[in-house]
C-alpha cells in the first residue's frame, strides 16, 4: 500500500429552486440565493484537482461551472443523490409534522428504524454513498478533491468517517445550504486513516 494523503471539501448544494422542502429525488435547479450562496462559500485560496459531482441539477451546474473555471475534471456519479423520502417529497417540515409529525420524529430519531413512506430505506442510501465514498478515496488518490452533493449525503460520508452508528447519523450533525467540511485520508502500510478536519463555514486551504 502506498502513502498518501487526500483531502477532501464537501459542499452542500445551495437554496434550489422552491425554496426549503422534503426534496430528495425532486430535481430543482438552484434559485438565484442559492447560487449567490455557492459562489460566496468558495475562497480565492481554494485548490482542487477534481471535482466529484452529484448528477441532480441543484449540484451539477454549479459543479460544472467550477470544472470550468479551473479546468479540471468532473465526474459525475449517481451514488451521490440525495435519499428519497418518498410521500414526504415536494413537502414542508411544517407540512409533514402536521400530517404525519408521529412517523417524522421517529426517522430523525432512528432513520434505520423508520423508513418514510414510500421512501428510500437509510441503509440502502449509506450503502450507496460509502460505496461512491470509499470509491473516490482510492480513484483519486494524493490529490485535493471537492465533491458538490446533498445534506444527507454529507451526513452518510461524515458518519462513516467518525465512526458514527447509522441510526445516529442524520441527527447528529447539521448541514445547512452552501455548508463545507473538509476530510483528510491518509493511507499507509498502517492502513487507512479518516479525519474531519473542518465543518461549516472555513476559509484555510491548508490541511
């Protein structure tokens, strides 16, 4: 195995069209606040030698136009959408607590236990994720990587860094529009080693 060091940004995708909901598979593009959001949480220092995307449009374009600007890869990947939550999609939180507040306040308390309606179960949305995860750690080896995606998705891949169980994962960290984390993977002959280096709003460049 040979030594490495990757770090990886994460960035949530900014305030979409129809402002904030249950969106999940639902594939708005980014309002005007939330590409006013993005462009404000990337600093003049920042660096990276690829870019990892989601393919649902609140990410994609906003990928796409960094790819531009610092000519550098994009790479797309379906296992990065955000979960599906099913009945609950194109709705409020207001909305949903309403309706079905009993069901809602069990997901955020236990995701693996209740799934929501006609929705994605969470282990199939981590098993996706990590898998795209670990798949990107080794793909991009050595280099500085942003990956443009989903709160859930955050929540998935900074679980598996720190060891978080699953069902503790989507209450355990908060991941508001345009938020940024950073992780560092180091690989040696000791094995494979995951930090969270930085989470919510940061402006060093330096791991």
């Amino acid at each position: 195995m040979s030594d490495s060091t990757t770090v990886f940004d994460l960035i949530r995708h900014g305030e979409p069209e129809g402002g904030p909901m249950y969106r999940g598979s639902k594939d708005d593009p980014l309002s005007e606040a939330g590409w006013q959001q993005m462009r404000g949480a990337i600093t003049e220092t920042d660096t990276w030698d690829a870019i990892v995307t989601s393919p649902m449009l609140r990410c994609v374009h906003f990928a796409q136009e960094l790819a531009d600007r610092y000519g550098i890869p994009l790479n797309k990947d379906e296992r990065l959408r955000e979960i599906n939550f099913g009945d609950w999609e194109g709705r409020t939180a207001d909305e949903v607590m309403a309706s079905d507040g009993d069901r809602l306040s069990r997901f955020w308390a236990d995701p693996v236990a209740c799934t929501p309606p006609g929705g994605e179960r969470a282990a199939h949305f981590n098993q996706r994720v990590v898998e795209s995860w670990h798949h990107w750690q080794q793909a991009l080896a050595g280099q500085n990587v942003l990956i443009v995606c989903h709160g859930g998705v955050i929540r998935m891949v900074i679980a598996n860094a720190m060891n978080i169980p699953l069902q503790h994962s989507f209450s355990s960290l908060t991941t508001p529009y345009a938020c940024r984390s950073r992780i560092r993977v180091d690989t040696s002959d000791h094995g494979r080693f995951q930090s969270l280096v930085a989470h919510g709003a940061f402006t060093a460049s330096t791991p």
